[in-house]
C-alpha cells in the first residue's frame, strides 16, 4: 500500500536539512582571479563535498549517541512484536503476522500486488527490492525469473510478465525459511528501523514511534507530499516535536490529522480506520508507550492485546 519512490535512510532529511554549503562571493575579483578559480574547481569541490560527508558522518554519530542513551521504545521485543500485530490488523486483517508471509492480492489499489508481511508492492519498489536483495544471496529461488517482469512494472499496477504463475510462486517461496527471513529484515531495514530513530530523533514516546512505523509502511520512505518524510514536514509546519519544544500530543495529533487527508486524497472513500479507531484511540487515552492490555477497531473488527 505504500507509494512510489526512492527508498531513504530514515536520518537523511534530519541530515541533509542541517548541511549548506558557505561559498564565498568573488564576483569583484580579477580576470586572473577567475580563471585560477575556475582552474582549481574540481579539487576545490572535492574538498567540499568531502567536508559535507564528514560533517554528516560527524552529525550521524552524535545522532547515534543521543540514541544509545534512550530507553529502547518501540525497539524493545516486545513492543516491537506489539507493533507488528497492530500493523498486521491493518495490512492483513488479523494479528497473526507470521501467517501472511505467503500473502498475495491486488487489492485494487493502484499499487500492483500487495503481499507479505507488511504489504511489499510490486508497483512501489519495495516487493523488486526484497526480491533483488534476496535473489543476491539466494540465486535459485523460485521468485528470480521474475525480476525482468518485476522491473518493468515497478511503478505502475500492471501484472504484465507476472501473470498467471508470480502468485503461486510467492506463497511457494514463502514457506521457506530464509524468504521469511529476507522479508523481516527488509521490513526492518526499509520501515521499522528509520521510522523508530528519526521519532526518537524528534523526541517522541514508544506511541509516536509506532505512529512514524505504520505511517512509513502505508506512504512509503518518500520526500514527496505524500511519502512519509513529506507529512513530516507538513506536520512540522503545524506543530513543534518534542524535540523542538513542543507537546508531544499536540504534534501527534497535527501529524495523524495531514496523514489522514493523505489517505483520503490519494483514495477518496478510504477506511482510515488505522488512524482513527486505532492510534487516536490510543493518543486520546494517553497511552504514550503503548502499553498493554491494548484494544482497537479496524475495519469494524475488534482486536485486543491483553
């Protein structure tokens, strides 16, 4: 269900936004000024990138202490398990997340197939990327004929090359278990892992780190307006982090209100029941490390975490 994009680090806009570049003004200067300028460019612009790459590298790892020295969250086991079933409810109607590695359908939603287990499309990038990665370490699998196909559909809703055998070949290859693996870990490379470090990063709760979680796997790592990185934004613009000083639930709530008119605007009539009977219930009764017992509707179910 996620859209369309290239796939980002979760601190890369944290960094990218903190990096300029100071370029001094020597338009007054002489002709033989110019010209030993433009003589020494190349190296001079090696140099700056070099000093943009250390200081990133210097503001990632204060990063990485600030983080070390937090209560883990959602990164916690048995948060993290928690996590999966409430995702798993949205993604797969049932909390059992294990049981959907072999889970595929177009589900009409412009993306291609949706399958596994938080909802890998094959018109989003993701599904050829778990694909790609694991065909790297596992050359024979059944799913590798199927990467020209996948190619050439990444990006829209086609099944051109795929149909009839690309669905029984995933849920084929979903029984063994290093593709169970790959899909884990891609999950955790590509969504859980950026989404909880950038919400610690912006001062927020094992609740919020969830809320960036779900919110990174429904709209993808995209900087567009509706990608994650671009409701963060939005919802920046709104309302103070944590980080910055402000309220955490006065953020929340900014943030979940633009996420839901991304929902609505990409598929008018769309159950957003994830947002509103699930994460504001849960804000709303102010349970900001999401914790058990946990109750929650989606799509008109009832789910309970005792």
């Amino acid at each position: 269900m996620k859209r369309a994009g290239v796939l980002l680090l979760g601190a890369l806009p944290v960094i990218a936004a903190g990096v300029y570049l100071a370029v001094p003004d020597d338009s007054a200067g002489s002709a033989d000024t110019a010209s030993s300028a433009s003589s020494s460019s190349p190296a001079t612009a090696k140099s700056t990138r070099d000093d943009a790459k250390d200081r990133a590298e210097r503001e990632r790892e204060a990063d990485d202490a600030l983080i070390a020295d937090l209560p883990p969250g959602l990164a916690a086991p048995a948060k993290k398990e928690l996590a999966q079933q409430v995702v798993s409810s949205a993604e797969n109607s049932t909390t059992r997340w294990r049981t959907a590695y072999g889970s595929i359908e177009d589900v009409g939603d412009g993306d291609g197939y949706t399958a596994g287990i938080v909802g890998f499309c094959t018109g989003t990038h993701d599904l050829l990327t778990l694909v790609e990665r694991y065909t790297e370490a596992h050359p024979d699998n059944g799913l590798a004929g199927y990467l020209p196909a996948l190619r050439e559909v990444d990006g829209s809703d086609s099944h051109e090359g795929l149909d009839p055998g690309f669905t029984a070949a995933w849920k084929a290859e979903a029984e063994v278990p290093a593709f169970r693996a790959a899909q884990e870990e891609e999950r955790d490379r590509v969504y859980f892992e950026p989404a909880v470090r950038l919400a610690k990063l912006d001062g927020l709760g094992t609740l919020g780190q969830f809320v960036y979680y779900d919110a990174m796997v429904f709209h993808g790592p995209d900087t567009d307006a509706e990608g994650f990185y671009g409701l963060r934004e939005r919802a920046m613009a709104k309302a103070r982090t944590p980080g910055q000083g402000g309220s955490e639930k006065a953020y929340l709530e900014a943030f979940l209100d633009v996420r839901k008119q991304a929902m609505e605007a990409k598929r008018p009539g769309i159950d957003t029941s994830r947002v509103d009977t699930a994460q504001r219930r849960f804000l709303a009764a102010g349970n900001m490390e999401l914790a058990t017992p946990l109750v929650w509707e989606m799509y008109g179910d009832t789910y309970r975490v005792p």
